[in-house]
C-alpha cells in the first residue's frame, strides 16, 4: 500500500493510492495515518479495502507529511561508506545517532526555508524507516517485524551550524522546513530488500547524490535493533537511515543552497519530492 495525507497544511486528510496513482479518500475508514493507523492490525485492515471502491480525490492536492503526529525524529550520520569518506570521516565502529526537531517536518513538495544567518545550507536524500510496533531491546533478527513501511527524507542540514563553533548536529538539522517527508508511505511489504534501494538528488537538474542502500554500513535491521537498546521507538516515530555521498559540502569546491534552486530527490519504489528554495520568512 501506498498511504498518502493530502489537502492544507495542519488540514491534511488521509489518503491511499490506486492501481493507477490516484488518492483516494481514507476519511471515513480512518482517522489519520499516525501511529496507531500503522500497527500490524491497522495496516492488515486498511489492505483489506476495497480500494477502488473509495472516492477518488479530485485534481491534484499538496501532499502533506504522510505521516501525523510523529513523536520522534531519530537520524544516523555517515551511514554510507562514500559519504564518510567525502566527508573526511573515519568508517564509525557504531551507528552515530542524532535527532531533529519535529518542527522541521514539512510536506514533500514544501519550499525549504534558507534559516536566517545561514550560508551553508545543504541537502541530503535518505531513506526512512517508519516504526509500526513499540520496539525496545529487538533482536535485529526480528527488527523488520517493526517496519510499518519506507518513505523518502530529505535531511535538509545547515553545515556551519552543524559543525564549526560548538558543532551541534541537532542545531544544523532542525530548522523549520528542515525534513520533507513523503510523497507517500510505502508499507514493508512492498518493499522485500531495504538494502537494494537507488537515491538520487538534483539541484536544478544537476545529479548531485546517485547512490544505493547497499552502501550502508549499518543495514535498516542493525540500526532499529541498536536505536532500540537506548531508547524505546514508538509507533509512528522516523528512522532516517542516512545518506550517500554527493552532498554539498563535500564538494570541491562546496556547493549550497540560495533562494531559487529547485532540489528533487527520490528513493527507487518510494517516489520523489520537489522543493523549491526559498529566502527565510517569518511564517
């Protein structure tokens, strides 16, 4: 199943898609896609519909975070053996965890807010893992059991926040508009390999990041058993799995977003998003 949340932002409905791509409305079988519509049971009933059998939505609505209500945004950094090598990193010997503010989290196709005092605004695609199951201390043998689905992140990041003065990764990575998520969520069955997966990203149509899963150095099994030893995963919570190289400032020379580029970036079976950049303004 492809599920989707479309309509204003804070204003968004819940949706699934058909055969062909179109949304059709979930309104009167679910309340939102959170947490609680992403348990094993929930998921089993909703594939059990008689999807084109629900109203179509008409034309072509903003897709919003595909997921409500998301209590957590966990992200490993230099996950991807190309990507910590552009970046001048040691191979970690453990996942190196951080979070993002929640308030970053926009819809897939949102603008991306340049913050104020910024200069080093950067992209990075990855692919996310939505927990469906409360998961703590997990065998990896049994950490797919809770993968609820996959979805496309972008984890916007501000470099010079991020790494020179203090270095505070969580300060680079969670301004507003910082985390684009969707267009849709695509439960884990429809997904068999998490690490047979291309990303991709483009900066006004040039190819940036073009890499696959099977560069991880920690697989999606690894890193929801490890999360899950020092702190309990909630369903509806978001694991970002990382990123490939070609991000901006491993560039030579680096390269950053200004107000009027355009970023599209997809994970094969996932989608894609497009975000327009924008200058900061008070919302």
């Amino acid at each position: 199943m492809k599920l989707v949340r479309y309509g204003n932002a804070g204003q968004e409905k819940p949706g699934i898609l058909d055969r062909d791509g179109n949304i059709r409305d979930l309104t009167g079988e679910i309340g939102d896609i959170d947490g609680q519509a992403l348990a094993p049971d929930s998921l089993a009933r909703l594939a059990a519909l008689d999807v084109e059998g629900l109203r179509k939505v008409d034309g072509a609505p903003r897709l919003g975070p595909p997921v409500a209500n998301i209590g957590k945004l966990v992200c490993i950094g230099l996950n991807y053996r190309l990507h910590a090598k552009e970046a001048g990193a040691k191979i970690p010997a453990e996942p190196i965890i951080f979070m993002k503010a929640t308030t970053s989290i926009v819809g897939p196709n949102d603008d991306v807010m340049i913050p104020k005092d910024s200069i080093k605004t950067d992209w990075e695609v990855e692919l996310t893992v939505a927990i469906g199951r409360v998961a703590r201390y997990v065998d990896e043998r049994d950490a797919l059991d809770y993968v609820a689905g996959y979805l496309v992140a972008n984890d916007v990041s501000e470099r010079a926040f991020q790494i020179e003065g203090t270095g505070q990764w969580v300060k680079g990575k969670s301004a507003d508009t910082f985390c684009p998520l969707g267009p849709y969520l695509v439960t884990s069955d429809e997904i068999p390999d998490p690490q047979a997966l291309r990303l991709w990203l483009d900066v006004d149509g040039k190819r940036y990041q073009d890499g696959s899963t099977d560069d991880m150095i920690f697989g999606v099994a690894h890193l929801v058993s490890y999360v899950s030893r020092y702190m309990t995963l909630m369903p509806g919570d978001m694991l970002l799995t990382g990123t490939p190289s070609g991000v901006g400032f491993g560039l030579d020379p680096p390269v950053f977003l200004r107000p009027g580029n355009q970023v599209r970036l997809g994970v094969e079976g996932l989608g894609e998003q497009v975000q327009n950049v924008v200058a900061y303004r008070k919302s």
